[in-house]
C-alpha cells in the first residue's frame, strides 16, 4: 500500500525544506499504521489512535495538522484518508 506519488518528487525551489519536513511527517504517520509490531496494531493502543485521530482532523489553524499538510504539499486528503482506512482495517483483521 503506497500514499499517492511523493509530492516532493518533481519539486525544486523556495519551500523546499518545509515541504520534506511536512511530506516526512505525512509518511511517517503513515507508515507508523503499517508497521508489524503488537504494539501499532493492538486494540485501543493510544499511538495509533492518536495517529488515527491525526488523519481525520479538519483543522486547519495548526501548521502540522493532516489538513494543513495536505493543503501545503498540494494533495488530497480524501484520497490520503481512503488509504489509512485500508491499512487500519487490514491491522485489525491481522488482530
């Protein structure tokens, strides 16, 4: 399971560094739902429920929420969303 091509890929110029900060951040989050381990996938652990919570925030006021990143790095959160759905389910099917 792949988020949508890296935005960063094709961008050059002014905002560079914001935009692997915030592209790192994105796929950290991400990934962190994927990883194998007893503790990501365990029922009502608080990590990936707080990381679950992150993705399904609107607010847009804090520079690091989900909207804002998705906003900044130019993709869509629906998409975006769609696929932490997938993973979530699979992690607790594995349960």
């Amino acid at each position: 399971m792949h988020i949508q091509d890296d935005p960063i890929e094709h961008a050059d110029g002014p905002g560079m560094p914001e935009r692997r900060l915030m592209s790192a951040i994105l796929w950290e989050a991400f990934h962190s739902l994927q990883r194998p381990t007893a503790a990501r996938i365990a029922s009502g652990d608080p990590l990936r429920r707080e990381i679950l919570d992150w993705f399904h925030t609107d607010q847009l006021d804090y520079v690091f929420s989900f909207r804002s990143i998705c906003a900044y790095l130019e993709i869509d959160p629906v998409r975006i969303r769609a696929q932490v759905e997938v993973v979530a389910a699979l992690a607790r099917d594995r349960n």
